[in-house]
C-alpha cells in the first residue's frame, strides 16, 4: 500500500470521480482503496475541508463538490488540444454532418480518451462516453494513433493486452494488426467496421505534437447503414485535413517518415 499521503488523497478523488452514481460511503471508499475505514474517512474528510467533495446530508454519503467543478472546468478550457480542436471539428460535422469526437493518447497508460465531442444533426447516432480510458489497439479511433507510435511502443501494447476482442470483428493476431498498422501509415487515417462498437464505421486521422509525436486523433463515428463507401475519400480528405489544421494550430510537426 503507497504511504504517500498525496497519492492517497488522489486516489480517493479519482474514485469518487468514476463512481458511477456519483454518492460513496466511508466503507465502500475504504474497501475499493484497500485501507481502513477510519483513514478512508480522514482522506474524504480532507477533501471535503478544500471543497473537493461534500457530504450528502440525507445518505451521508460522499459527492463532488463545487469547487472541483470549478477546476476541472477551468482546467478543461485551458487544454490546448481541445481549444483547437473543437472549432475544427465543427466545420468538420457542418461538411459531413457525421459526428465528431477528439481522442487524446496518454503514453504512460498507453491508452486515450475521448475528450471532447461535436454532435451531427441525424437522429440516429452513437452516444460514445467522453473520459473514458479505452485501448488503442482496436477501431480506428485507436488504431490512427497506434500506427505512428514507435515500434517498442506498439510491441509493448501487444503484449499487455494480447489484443483482447471487444467485438468479433477486432484484430486480435498481431501479424494482421501490425499490417493494418502499415496501411493506416501508407493511407494517413483509419477506417475500421465493428472493431469497437457493433455496426459502426469508424474513420480517424492522427494529430501530432510539437515534438512530432502523435498526441491524438480525430474520428468519425457512423452508423454502418448510413456509410456511404463511395464517399469514403472524400470523407477521409475532410478528416486529415481536419485533424492537420489541429496539428498546426497546437504547433505540431509532422515528420517525413509520417507523411510517406
């Protein structure tokens, strides 16, 4: 068990965070820390003594306070990826009149999120859950960031997930990964069919960063009987160009091995 008291504090925050019904009690906090009751409480107590968190006063149970909110909003309006996306990806949707979502790769957990979304006007769409870690090795909301990380890097990501399915139709041999990897490169953007969500067509190009790194992607999620494959390049035309004005904007470069 760490014995860093900030680590500790963090977890908690973090737990409350993705608590689904967004209430948690002393002992549900102490048992999924692996701590006492006694100093789950201190480190809600805590919390709540900064306005992180405040108690309900019908439950007794735990909830996020105000001044997290602030913060976090604060902090969500600074992040220079999605200041620049956004504006980009609305003129995308208002092309495509598909939706849009942002992905952002984090390499220490060698995993993204979505982080920001922008809606199409059609009916019919998928509600894809924003700030949720998801594995890069399936869709191609993943993939369009997996094939321009390195090669260590895409081995280590093998490795730990031994390309576990999320649907009958993810690429789960690594020979067939690492070819549909090369083709993303050749291509510049990902097209996937079912790979993360049954019945969708997914379509993403990378962004990079000012190091060249890939820092993310832009996707395109659409329902597979409204995909159009005679428009698809067309489509994928909108989307790198999309995701490079993203990459300029952030003051990314791309280097001459990504855009052979």
């Amino acid at each position: 068990m760490d014995r860093n008291p900030i680590t500790k504090v963090l977890r908690a925050l973090s737990r409350l965070i993705q608590e689904p019904s967004g209430l948690i009690g002393v002992r549900e906090m102490a048992a999924g820390m692996g701590v006492s009751p006694s100093s789950a409480h201190r480190l809600l107590t805590a919390l709540a003594d900064e306005g992180f968190v405040r108690q309900d006063a019908a439950s007794s149970k735990y909830l996020l306070g105000v001044e997290f909110y602030r913060l976090a909003n604060i902090a969500a309006a600074k992040a220079p990826i999605r200041q620049a996306a956004l504006k980009h990806m609305q003129r995308l949707v208002d092309a495509c009149n598909e939706t849009a979502l942002l992905g952002i790769y984090d390499d220490l957990k060698q995993e993204m999120i979505f982080a920001a979304r922008v809606e199409s006007k059609h009916s019919l769409r998928y509600a894809v859950d924003l700030n949720q870690w998801i594995p890069v090795y399936a869709g191609a909301s993943g993939l369009a960031i997996m094939a321009f990380l390195s090669d260590s890097e895409i081995e280590s990501i093998i490795a730990r997930t031994r390309l576990m399915p999320l649907t009958d139709l993810s690429i789960t041999e690594p020979y067939r990964l690492q070819m549909e990897l090369q083709k993303i490169r050749a291509r510049g953007a990902a097209v996937s069919r079912g790979h993360r969500v049954q019945g969708a067509v997914g379509l993403a190009a990378p962004i990079f960063g000012p190091s060249g790194k890939v820092v993310g992607d832009v996707c395109l999620t659409i329902p597979e009987q409204r995909f159009d494959a005679m428009a698809e390049d067309h489509i994928l035309d909108l989307l790198r160009a999309c995701a490079l004005s993203i990459t300029e904007e952030i003051g990314g470069r791309i280097t001459d091995k990504q855009a052979a």
